[in-house]
C-alpha cells in the first residue's frame, strides 16, 4: 500500500481529500492527517508516509515551507500542493520547489484519478530501481547499514520465505571487460527481459534481475511464500527456457534455495566461481546445484598434447600456413565433441598462438600479451566453432604475415578499412551489421572489429550505433513530432524498442526523456 499524509487547515476539506483518495485508488492508504505544516511535519517524521498532499496557506507553517523540510528527508516523499483558484500562480510557483503535480479545489475526480496512477506508476518505477539498486549491492558486498534496513523493511520482495537465484551468462565468460559491443549487449538491448520474464511468473512468485559482473551476464532473483523447492526450481527452468528460445548459447548457474535475502551475495559468488570452471564454449546449459555439487570426471583436460604441439610448431617453423589452420580446425572440431569448457580452450589456444613468441623470424617475442588478449577477444565475440574457427584463421594469416621473409602489406589492409569507414558513415542508416560488411570487404566478423578498433580506434558496430543515436538525437530535438518507430526507421533499426534500449544503453536515458530535456 502507497501510504499517504494530507494537510489542511480546514477539516471539512481535509476529510474530504482524505475520503478521495481512497475511494479513487485501492492502492492508496490514508495513515494520517493534519492542520497545520508543524503538525504535519512531525507526523510525517513519525510515520515516514509515501506521498504528502498539502494545502499552501496555513497557520504555524504553509505549504511551501513544509514542504522545503520534505526535500531535506531521505527518501524524499511525493509531494502534491491543493490550491484554490485565487492560489493557482501560487501554486505554479511550487513547481521549482520539485512537487510532483498541484490539484486545484474544488477537485475533480478524473483528475484526481489520473493524478493518482501517475503517482503510483512514480512509486513502482522508484521502489523497483531502489531494490535492484540494493540487490545489486548485496550481491557483491552483503553488508547491512542502517539505510539498508530501511529498504529491507519497505519492499516486499524481502520479506519473502524462500529465494532461489540464478546467474545466467549470454556467450562466453567475459574474462576482461571488453570494448566490443559483445553478442551479450546485443541479445539485452534486443529482449526486454522484464516483459519477458513477468509472463511466466507470477502470483504468488516475484522476481528481479539485477546486473552482473560482466555486460553479458544478468542475475535473476525469484521469491515466494509456502512453495516447496520443487516449484522454485521448476520457475526457473521456465526462465531459462525463455532464454535458450533466443538462439544462442545460454548458461545457466541455479542456487540452492535460501530463506534470508542476505545469503544472495554468498550465493551469486558461488555461482560465478562455478560459471568460471564449468562454462562450455558454443553450447548453452543448465546446470542445478546437484550438478555443481558433483564432482564428475570431463573429458577435456587433456585435449592439446604433445603430438598436437609439435604439429602446430612444425608448420609455424615452415612457414605453411594452410597447415597450420588444417589442424587448428581438427583440434577445434575434437574442443567441439567434447563440450570443452571455455577455460580449457582458452588455455589450448594461448599454448598454440603463444609458439610464434617463439620463433626470431617472426619477430613477435614482444606481442604475447598482445595475442592472448586477441584470443581472449576472439572467443568473448563467437558464439559457436564455426565463427571461432573464421576469427582464428584471421588472425593466424596476421601472425604468418609477420615473418620477416614474407612481410605484411599493410597498405591493402589499410585501404580495406578506410573504404569499410566510408561505407559505414555513408550506409548507417541502412540495415548493416558486421555480416553485411564481412561480405562486402572479406573479414570474418569478429576479426573485422579487431581490425577495424586497430585502425580507427572504435569498431564497426560501435560506429554504427554512434552515428544511429548521434542522428536520434538531432531528431528528437529538431522534428518532436516524429513517433519513436518513424525514428528507429530513419536510422535503421526495425524495432522502436530495440532503439529504445540501444539509446538508453548509450546516453543513460530514454529517447522520450532525451526529447523532453
């Protein structure tokens, strides 16, 4: 319930107002009334209501005053001023005293309605950012400070008996915080989980999702009273179903159930150290708290051997270079049958790669830094063997090029990426991606934004969505009305909502915030 303080010096009105509110607004609760700012005040310091709707002028202390000693509490109430018609400049004036709104009496009931579902839809988004705030705290540092307690008490998704979390992580584990827009980025501005999620669970179960460590990493949070673990764990099973239905790999680390919200933070590191062991690269899993409890024997820890070094050593010394990628696709090919996890490949690759550090004519003793972080890159931003396999030859062309006895010809590579840039600046508008311009100028795709970063400074996505929002926001402004949708189509982009979150994702806020600026 929205818990509501009202003030006027008459009490005929004052009950009046009161008896409104309630009778408009089921979700609305009157806990307590006054006549005077003064009154008011130590009221509302006593039972910290939601909303305060006030009169201006009063004795002791008016309503401009009043609400000046609101602003200074946190958290703010919303504040609401009545005002006759003689009052209504007044009233207008109380605006810079941030109010949310002004009703002016006599009151309409419409009005007054409306009013309402505004202040209610305020609330909601306020409580729902405050708590994701506060989980998102606690999932990483679960200490409690008196404010939080506050929270605690407020919110109704902790109070619940029992809580099952799960962390869920689109592609491959981010290692390092990337610069790319990663295929993470793209599923979360192309989904609005919240939608998503709140069509399959329901009544008496809520939820929260709350950011991870990493971008392409979320964490949802399901509570409920008087169900068994079964039915929690089935809830989460339709969540991760929802995910995988997308298209591409998912992984899904499930909690044991808990019965203190306290414990999140305990359990998201479990999972995340988890997800850290068990990932397997290109394949989505869903892996429950017996399976993380397990201890079963895998069968990649063994995968680059002796035999396989030695292969890979004697094409880099010869120079054979179809070679080399010839047994890199059949090591691959055994990674893929195996379900290796993503750190086993990761090492498998640094072994291989890290054997041109080795060799003088290559001149690359001082890039093994360099080439780790590249794989590291190059696995973040495939989503399966095929388009790992296309990024790794790229880059085994490059590191062949170095030799000192063949040599790199930048120069084509460099005109490549100049005519790529011109094509992007003067095609953004047009429904491109990196497929689109590894069609047109021959880079795989997840190469060609290493390239691209290496020589501009940015990546073609990167571009492109820069160029997209910087014309958004030149329309937003310029053309107010223009609808979101003939927007979106103007830049290319298909889908208003997909603009929506790509824009918030880059500005911080929304198109229609951004507009009324």
């Amino acid at each position: 319930m929205i818990r509501v303080v009202v003030v006027d010096d008459e009490p005929p009105i004052l009950n009046t107002v009161a008896k409104m509110i309630e009778q408009s607004n089921e979700n609305f609760e009157i806990v307590g009334k006054a006549l005077n700012g003064e009154d008011a005040l130590q009221l509302i310091l006593s039972l910290k209501p939601d909303v305060v709707f006030t009169d201006i002028k009063m004795p002791v202390m008016d309503g401009l005053a009043l609400i000046e000693n609101l602003n200074t509490l946190d958290p703010i109430p919303v504040s609401v001023i009545l005002s006759g018609y003689a009052e209504f400049e007044y009233a207008r004036k109380a605006l810079q005293y941030g109010i949310f709104d002004y009703l002016m009496k006599p009151i309409n009931l419409d009005i007054l309605e409306n009013l309402l579902n505004k202040i209610y839809e305020n609330l909601y988004q306020k409580k729902m950012s405050s708590e994701i705030k506060f989980l998102g705290k606690i999932s990483r540092h679960p200490v409690v400070t008196n404010q939080d307690q506050f929270h605690l008490q407020k919110s109704d998704m902790f109070t619940f008996d029992k809580y099952i979390c799960f962390l869920f992580c689109v592609g491959s584990y981010c290692s390092y915080h990337s610069s790319l827009f990663t295929p993470g980025q793209e599923f979360f501005a192309k989904n609005n989980l919240e939608a998503l999620f709140a069509k399959s669970i329901k009544q008496p179960f809520s939820f929260r999702i709350i950011d991870g460590e990493h971008e392409n990493e979320r964490i949802v949070l399901i509570g409920s009273n008087h169900n068994s673990e079964n039915e929690l764990n089935s809830k989460s099973e339709t969540v991760y179903a929802l995910l995988t239905s997308q298209g591409i790999p998912i992984t899904a680390m499930v909690s044991m159930n808990f019965d203190n919200i306290m414990q999140l933070g305990t359990q998201v590191q479990k999972l995340r150290n988890a997800l850290k062991k068990d990932i397997c690269f290109g394949v989505s899993q869903f892996i429950t708290k017996i399976e993380l409890e397990s201890t079963k024997t895998r069968k990649d820890g063994d995968i680059l051997n002796s035999s396989w070094e030695n292969l890979f050593s004697t094409a880099i010394a010869k120079m054979q270079c179809e070679i080399f990628k010839q047994n890199l696709k059949s090591l691959l090919n055994i990674c893929e049958n195996r379900h290796c996890r993503q750190y086993i490949l990761e090492k498998v690759l640094q072994q291989i790669f890290s054997l041109f550090c080795c060799k003088p004519e290559y001149n690359l003793s001082d890039r093994l830094v360099d080439i780790h972080m590249e794989l590291n890159e190059i696995i973040t931003c495939a989503t399966s063997y095929q388009l790992l396999y296309e990024s790794l030859s790229y880059l085994t062309d490059d590191l062949f090029n170095s030799c000192k006895s063949v040599g790199p010809n930048p120069n084509t590579q460099d005109e490549i990426i100049d005519k790529m840039d011109e094509y992007i600046r003067l095609n953004y508008f047009k429904p491109i991606n990196l497929q689109t311009l590894s069609d047109l100028f021959g880079f795989a795709p997840q190469y060609l934004g290493r390239k691209y970063k290496k020589a501009k400074g940015t990546t073609p996505n990167d571009l492109i969505i820069q160029l997209r929002i910087s014309k958004s926001k030149e329309l937003l402004k310029i053309k107010p009305a223009l609808s979101i949708q003939d927007i979106a189509n103007s830049v290319g982009y298909e889908d208003p909502f997909y603009l929506s979150r790509v824009f918030k994702l880059v500005t911080g806020k929304s198109p229609s915030e951004f507009r009324n600026l």
